[in-house]
C-alpha cells in the first residue's frame, strides 16, 4: 500500500507541471511531466509485481 500512496503523491505533485504545459505550452514543464510519467510507469510496473507475488503467494 505504501507504494500506491507514492503513486498519488507522483500524481499529485506533476499536475501543476501539466497545467504548464498543457495550457502555457511551457516546455520545461513538458520535461518534466515526461519524467514524472516514466517515474509512474515504473512505480505501476513495481506494484504490479508486488501484487503478482502476494496473489500467488497465497495459492
């Protein structure tokens, strides 16, 4: 669970960024929106395992 509160916490923390970018088409912000969704995509790929292991673990 502790890992899913850092996934809303990442989520969190680059809405501003997106906004940024999304509606002043500030391009340093767009770096770092990348970033942060790389971050996630890394932080999801590790919560998916972790639940993987725990299901299985219980069979």
């Amino acid at each position: 669970m502790e890992k899913f509160a850092k996934l809303k916490e990442l989520i969190a923390g680059v809405e501003a960024d997106a906004d940024k970018f999304y509606n002043s088409g500030n391009g340093a912000a767009g770096t770092r929106v990348r970033k942060a969704m790389q971050d996630l995509k890394t932080l999801a790929q590790d919560i998916r395992t972790e639940v993987t292991e725990k299901k299985n673990s219980t069979k």
